[in-house]
C-alpha cells in the first residue's frame, strides 16, 4: 500500500514556515552557526539552532506549560502539518488518527541539567519537574494529548535514518487498522554534550560552515528542530516505496548498504535525488550510489544550509523532496564539486530520499507526483 503525504511542516534554523524556509533555501541562504559551550571544560562547539522567534505560536494547553525544547519542536512541525494537510483533528477524527514520534537523542537538553543537578546538588535537590522531559516519548505524549488523541501513539529511537523507519510503521498502522491519518514527527535539540561526543568520534567539525565532498571528509555541525508529515490514503503526493535498508557495523560498509537502498527504490526515472550528505564518510558512499544508479538525476542535499539534525534532519530531506515535486525547484547545493551540480530540471516527477545516519542506518524513499 502506497501512501499520501497531505501535510508538511517543519521548525528548523532558518524559520519555520514552509514556504518561506523554501523561499530561503531557493535562495542560496543557510543559517548562522552559533558556539555553545559548557562550563565543566574549555571547548566550544558551533550549532545551528533555532531562533525563538522561529517556533510556531503553540496552543495553550497545560502540557506545554515547562516542555523541553523537543517537545516545542515536535508540537510546533506536527501542528503545522496538519494546518498544511487542513485536518482538524476533532472527536470524530481523533480515534482514527495516530502519533509516531521518531528521534535519535531525545530531550538532552533536560537529561543534561537533571543530570548536573544530581552531581552537583545530590539527587534530593534535583527537579522532579525535569525528569519526565528526559524520557524519550515526552513528545509523543505532549502532542496525543494536544489532539486528544488516545489510541495508537508510538515513539522510535535509531539515528537519521529512524523517521524512514516510523515511516514504514505508519504504512503497516494504516493497513492493519481503521485510521484515517497518521502524523510522523522527528524532533532533536542540539547540546554541547552531543557536540563533544560527534567530536570525538570524529564527525564534528570545530567550525563553520558545512563542505560536501571533500577528501578527506571535514565534518558536519550540529542542528537542532523538528519535521512532520500527515499521511493519509489518498493524494496528490505519494510515498510509492520505503526501503527500509538496514545497519552496518563500520563506516566502510555504508556504500554497499546506500547502493542497496538506492537499487531497490530506482526501479524507473528518478529526477532528483535528495541525499544526506553532510560532510562526513556518508558523502563519498552517496556520490558513489548516485553514480550508479541516477547520475542523470539533479542531487539535493539541505544539510549544508541547515546543519545535520539528525532524525530531524532526515525528514527535512522527505519535506525538501515534497517542495521540489509541489514547487517544481530544488535549491542550490552549496559547497559542492561541480561534477554534483546540473542545470535544474524543467519537471519533477519522482524523487529519492536516501537518509543514512551517523550511527550506521541506512534508509529510504521513493516521492511521486503524477502530472
């Protein structure tokens, strides 16, 4: 069963209306790194993060009254989808919608202070307010909620690739029971300790700005929001294929595993495709399934604008890929070779959206749009 896409949103660095973060990125424009830091050690790092000003007004509502910046995130690109798809989720649609929230490192952000208020103060000091923020299905609880939804609500954690994963559980959901919508939602913040911890893997560049292609690769920066989808049987943009690809165990396996996805979903003509370069060992496998399978096709990645999100970021790419199938345009790639860039084509039908992540998952998709 192929799936619709009736509703976007998403809440990055640049804003978080769709149309105007589109307008943006059509622009050549990127977000601005700003340092975090922490006052345990000396080092800073750069992240992209998003401004105040660019989340979404949210509704009044008591569970969002001391929400960690992921649930604002999630809550914010979820509402904003759903405004896209106009879906009220009343009493009548509620028991026929479902929540699947998908992220790599959760509400850090509050797992870091509950953390340092422990070790610093004893545990009877620390805040019992900020604990429940620290478990990963916060957002999907915050947001059911919101909607009044009190059926099927789901929360996965992998890395960037986890959202195609949700994905495919949305599929099955909506196979397997009498839904009407589902809403995926990915949402990550950004913190100096996963900074430092992307640093030392060797994944973390210590500044600005993100380079695609290089060798050998420099690194990626941190970012932090939200992206969502409403799903639904029937519309103009389609889900025709998810490849739910698979784990490798070392960095040297991810072009075998990238070709796998990309050979199970370029059965026909693709256009574009929407990669998840980012600076690190995920670009050379990319460019190398991309010359395999779809050279002829125009290659997208909006990582260098807006920074590696991580979960979110994957579904950034899938609302990147929709933009381009609804607005007939794909952005500039910045900081790329030339032999990955080409004249913009007039039409796009089909789309791929190859995400692979950090930690070693790969995933896929195939977006159409009918003429």
């Amino acid at each position: 069963m192929s799936l619709a896409i009736a509703g976007i949103g998403w809440v990055t660095p640049l804003g978080s209306e769709v149309t105007t973060v589109w307008k943006r990125l059509l622009a050549g424009e990127e977000a601005i790194a700003e340092t975090i830091s922490t006052r345990l050690n000396s080092q800073a790092y750069p992240v992209f993060r998003v401004p105040s000003n660019a989340l979404p007004s949210l509704p009044a509502h008591p569970r969002l009254r001391r929400v960690s910046a992921i649930s604002r995130f999630a809550a914010g690109a979820a509402l904003a989808a759903l405004h896209d798809a106009k879906v009220n989720v009343d009493l009548t649609v509620a028991p026929r919608t479902a929540v699947i929230f998908a992220t790599a490192n959760g509400g850090v952000n509050y797992t870091t202070r509950f953390y340092h208020d422990v070790i610093e103060s004893g545990a009877q000091r620390a805040s019992p307010l900020l604990f429940p923020e620290t478990v990963f299905n916060a957002p999907s609880s915050h947001l059911a909620a919101i909607l009044g939804i009190t059926g099927a609500s789901y929360t996965l954690v992998g890395d960037g690739a986890v959202g195609v994963l949700a994905l495919k559980m949305a599929q099955d959901l909506m196979e397997e029971e009498r839904l009407d919508y589902c809403i995926v939602v990915c949402a990550e913040e950004a913190d100096w300790i996963l900074c430092d911890a992307y640093r030392k893997w060797r994944l973390q560049r210590s500044a600005a700005p993100i380079e695609l292609f290089r060798e050998p690769p420099r690194g990626m920066i941190l970012s932090e929001g939200a992206g969502a989808v409403v799903l639904t049987r029937e519309g103009k943009i389609r889900v025709e294929k998810i490849s739910a690809g698979g784990n490798f165990s070392r960095q040297t396996e991810a072009s075998d595993w990238i070709d796998k996805v990309y050979v199970d979903l370029a059965g026909g003509k693709i256009d574009l495709v929407v990669g998840s370069a980012n600076g690190t060992f995920i670009d050379a496998a990319e460019h190398q399934a991309w010359q395999r399978h779809c050279a002829g096709a125009l290659f997208y990645s909006p990582k260098p604008a807006l920074g590696e999100a991580v979960s979110a970021g994957g579904f950034w790419q899938l609302i990147s890929a929709v933009q381009a199938l609804r607005s007939q345009q794909v952005p500039p790639l910045l900081r790329a070779p030339a032999s990955m860039t080409s004249e913009p084509k007039t039409r796009f039908q089909r789309a791929l959206v190859s995400v692979c992540g950090l930690n070693q998952q790969v995933g896929g998709l195939l977006v159409t749009q009918p003429f």
